[in-house]
C-alpha cells in the first residue's frame, strides 16, 4: 500500500539470506542490500526484525564481539538510509534499544476481533477446497483467538490435510487440529 500510494517498490529483506554465521558476511550482505536500495529508492521492508535487531551483549567472547558489531553496521547504515525503513515485530521488546531510538512511528496491530477474524477465515480459503458442512467458519472465529498468520498457518495445515487424502474437503477435525498446534507455539491450551 505504501509503495503504491508513494510510486516506489518495497523490497522485503530475507533474513535467512541475510545473517550469515562467517564473519564479516553479515555486514557485506546487508551493505549490498543498502547500497542496491539507495540506488533504487526502495522502500525497505524487514519481517521478523527482531532476529536482526536485537539487543547487544555482554562481550565475553569474540562471538558476542562481531554480533554486536553487526548491530551497530545496521544502526549506522538505518540512520545514514535516506528512505523509508519498515520493520515488523511480534517481539519488539528483544530489539535493541537504540534502534527503536531512531525509529519515527510505531503502529501496533491489535489482536483481531471474532467479526475480522471471520473475514480473514473467509477470505483465506483456497478457490479449489471445499468446505465440508460441519464447519462453522463464524464458530471458530468467535471461539479461537488467533492472529491473521496464524489463521494462514491454520488454513495451509486443513489444506494440506485435504490434499493428502485427495478429497480437497476442508474438515472440522483438521480445523481444530491445526489450531491446536498454532496454540501450543504460544504454550497455550484450546479453550
């Protein structure tokens, strides 16, 4: 929506291609990235940031040593970026202080209520599954308060479960099974 509203492309940062355990890969990885993006005045987009801004250390070896030094690489290279930096967090609290400093806004995402979660249980089903009669999409929102990827973690686990039986029948059974499982990350029980 920003990068439509404001003509520019948003480039969204993969971590796992980002942060490397060798030394000195992390910097030059992200240098790349900051380098390309200046030059095409990208908006930058990091998920799960947290992984990579988090708080320092103590030094007590040299590990700690090169992960704080790739911290402040990130800080310098965010507070040198001329462009929009966005970075998206369920842990904002693990990230290090002195970046939240630098940041101009935060937005926080209040947990769905039932009626969006029933919208967002609606609109996530796949066009060629079929909903089998005993599920009550407006009950299971209602009843299970999940966050919308959980609902996506959710509809994949039914869908791959319709799949394997070659049925493509989204069942009640696989609904609660999948909840179940997007519960117990949070080490929370089904009500």
């Amino acid at each position: 929506m920003l990068g439509k509203a404001n003509n520019l492309d948003v480039y969204r940062i993969d971590l796992s291609m980002v942060v490397s355990k060798y030394i000195g890969e992390t910097e030059k990885n992200l240098a790349n990235i900051f380098n390309r993006a200046e030059r095409q005045n990208w908006i930058l987009f990091f998920d799960e940031a947290d992984a990579l801004f988090g708080k320092r250390t103590q030094t007590k070896d040299a590990h700690d040593r090169y992960a704080n030094q790739e911290i402040s690489y990130l800080l310098q290279r965010i507070e040198d970026y001329p462009g929009l930096i966005i970075l998206a967090t369920n842990l904002k609290n693990n990230m290090d202080d002195a970046f939240t400093r630098r940041f101009q806004s935060f937005i926080h995402f209040q947990m769905p209520d039932a009626t969006m979660r029933f919208d967002l249980w609606k609109n996530s089903l796949p066009a060629e599954m079929k909903l089998d009669e005993e599920v009550n999409l407006r009950t299971i929102a209602e009843s299970y308060e999940l966050s919308g990827g959980s609902i996506t973690n959710v509809i994949r686990y039914v869908s791959l479960m319709a799949v394997n039986r070659n049925d493509f029948i989204l069942r009640k059974e696989d609904f609660i099974k999948g909840i179940t499982k997007e519960y117990s990350k949070d080490g929370k029980t089904l009500p």
